[in-house]
C-alpha cells in the first residue's frame, strides 16, 4: 500500500494521521475512516485492530485514513473525553472525502471502544458516511444516539467475555435499531479482542465491500 503522512486541522487543532491507498487497484477506491480506541487505555492510531483493519483492507482495495485523536499523540489540542472529539472525526471525514482518487459515495466510518462511541454521539454530523462499523461501543454512546433511525448499513462486534459492553445487552438495545443491522459475537474474548485482530478486520472489510 502507499500510505501518506497527512495533517489536517479540526477546530483550531491540528490532527495527524496515516492515509492508505492500494496499489494493484484502479480508482476511484471506497475508503475507511478509522477511529482509535481510548488513549487512558493506550489506545491511538497504531492500535493492533485499527492497524490490522487497514491492512486488511488495502488487499480489497479499499483505501483508509486512521488518525489520532486531539491531545493524542502529536495530534494538538485537548483531550475532551468525546465531546470536541465528534469534530475530529467529522473533519477526518472531509480529508477522505477531498482526496485525490476516493470515490465520495462509498466511504465508510469504523470505530473501536472510544472511537465508537464519539461515531454514536456525534451520528448526526457523518452523513457523508455511507456505513458504519461500531467494534465494542459503550452502551451508553449507543442509548444515547440517534442510531435507531438511522439508514445505512450498520455492522456491531464485541466480545463474549466483554466486561465493559455486555454481549447481552448490546443484543437488547440493537432489537430497536433500524434495519439494516448485523451483530457479530467474538467468542472467548474480552474488551481488548486480543488475538482476534485479524478476524474483526476481516469481518470489517467484508461488510464494507458488500454494503457500501
């Protein structure tokens, strides 16, 4: 893949990040928008199932921009916990969308943990976002979004063993929301999906190939 160091600015703060076009495909390619799970936890653009996600993804030809969030990193800025965070993405967003070869109806937005939560809470803001794949989200994100209305093609994943988002109750909360909506369960694993990087990004990749 050729990945392009890109900065970007999202209210006042400048933003850094990886943007990732395939080489053996023809444009104009349908990219991802990944975001990053929590910094307290570590979390940033480099992330094993962000960064496995992209990789997976330049094998389909499909094109990715991961970034870090404000205060992450060396992206500028102030950590606001999801709030100012929703303008990152939504600016993370328009760089794909005025990137040279990027087809603008078939971009798709991902989120991990933290990263799918600021997708719920800011939802309104994303409607350049074609689909939307939400890895883990925090049930409170989901009961607080417009989500059950919503149109697009929407994949969940989380962990059996997920002691933050609980499977089960994830599962009552998606019985509201608007078709069309898949749920994947990861057996024998937790919040951190470690050693299943690989599986989430493929199960990513497929649904955004086949829906967007």
């Amino acid at each position: 893949m050729r990945q392009t160091a890109v900065g970007f600015e999202s209210k006042k703060a400048a933003l850094e990040g990886i943007l990732s076009t395939p080489e053996d495909f023809a444009q104009p390619y349908p990219m991802l928008v990944v975001c990053h799970p929590h910094p307290t936890l570590r979390g940033n653009m480099d992330s094993p199932i962000v960064t496995a996600i992209c990789t997976n993804a330049d094998r389909l030809g499909i094109a990715t921009l991961r970034f870090n969030f404000r205060g992450v990193e060396g992206s500028e800025g102030q950590f606001t916990n999801g709030e100012t965070e929703q303008e990152d993405v939504k600016a993370a967003l328009n760089l794909a969308r005025n990137w040279p070869g990027i087809d603008k109806k078939r971009i798709a937005l991902v989120g991990y943990s933290f990263g799918a939560g600021v997708i719920l809470r800011g939802l309104r803001n994303y409607k350049h976002a074609a689909s939307l794949i939400l890895i883990a989200p925090p049930i409170s994100a989901v009961q607080a979004s417009p989500i059950r209305g919503d149109k697009r093609p929407k994949l969940f994943i989380v962990g059996q063993n997920d002691r933050i988002v609980d499977s089960a109750e994830l599962q009552r909360e998606l019985d509201e929301v608007r078709e069309p909506v898949q749920f994947r369960e990861i057996p024998e694993t937790d919040h951190s999906l470690r050693g299943h990087e690989q599986e989430i990004a493929d199960r990513t990749v497929q649904f955004m190939a086949t829906t967007v």
